[in-house]
C-alpha cells in the first residue's frame, strides 16, 4: 500500500507509473537498455546484478521479481545467500567476484569506492563496456528500488525479504 493520499492501493511500480507515467520513464529506459543491447555482462549476470543490489538494498518485492527472473536464466537461486555470507566463497566466477564487491561497495558505502576496486573488475578481464554497464546496473536498481521504499510500494512480508549482511 502506498504513502500517497491520493493513491492509497498501489501495489508495485507498474501501478504508480500508470497512474504518473513520465515518473520513471526513463529510469525503466536506461534498464532495458541496458538489459536488451550487447553487453559483456550475459543476461544471467546482469539479473543477479539487479538482484544482489535489490538484497543489499532489502527491497522485497524487486528482490524476489528478479530472484525469480534470475533462476530463470540459470542463476542457481542458493548463490544469494552465500553472498550473504561472503562473496570470496560465493559459488559464482572468480572473474565475477570484483564486480560482485564493487557493486556492493557502491550500494552501501559509495563514498569508499577507489580506483582499487575498479582496477580489480579490470585485472579480472572486463573491459570498459562491462564496468559501465555494472555501474550504470548498480545505480538505476538503487535508485528504483528507493522510489519503491520511499513511495511505500515495497512493503513485502519481513519474511520474505532478503537479509544480506552488510558487515561483510
């Protein structure tokens, strides 16, 4: 249920931009974007980007929409909660792994993002293309996800939101 007077029932973000489209028009541009052109990234990593960000986020309703969208495209849905734990024994690439700590720190604490961590993603062998598209990710999820918390349109059950650590 929303925090607006006017709007008390929606439900999701497809409610309030039907009811006030221009409001997230070109954020859901900017992601299909980057979710539909070439991209480094394949289509399963993109979604456990989205994903991960909407766990660090503890945004319920988006976690679960792309959890489910992830497990789709072979992401083994286990994979979430040994990031919880530690990334560095996650069952996921080594090769993804700079990408997976970046996009946390950029979610949580982006005022410590340092060229280290970007150098990282590039050791690792992605280019250019792959770190954008990982930044531009991070930062449009962060930014739905906080349109839905702040509209009140987030409001899953606590038992089904994601608990990710943010201490680790």
């Amino acid at each position: 249920m929303s925090y607006l007077p006017s709007s008390p029932d929606l439900a999701n973000i497809a409610g309030l931009l039907a009811k006030y489209p221009r409001r997230g028009i070109l954020l859901f541009r900017l992601l299909e974007d980057i979710k539909g052109s070439f991209s480094p990234l394949n289509k399963g990593v993109r979604e456990l980007i989205i994903t991960y960000t909407s766990a660090l986020n503890e945004s319920g309703s988006c976690y679960n929409a792309h959890k489910a969208l992830s497990t789709e495209l072979g992401v083994d849905e286990s994979v979430y909660g040994q990031l919880q734990s530690d990334i560095d024994s996650a069952n996921v690439e080594e090769k993804l792994k700079p990408i997976l700590r970046f996009v946390k720190k950029l979610t949580l604490t982006p005022d410590q993002i340092a060229s280290s961590d970007v150098k990282s993603i590039f050791e690792a062998g992605w280019d250019e293309r792959a770190f954008l598209d990982t930044v531009c990710l991070c930062a449009v999820v962060n930014c739905m996800n906080r349109f839905a918390v702040g509209i009140g349109i987030d409001e899953e059950a606590p038992a089904n939101k994601p608990t990710l650590s943010v201490n680790h």
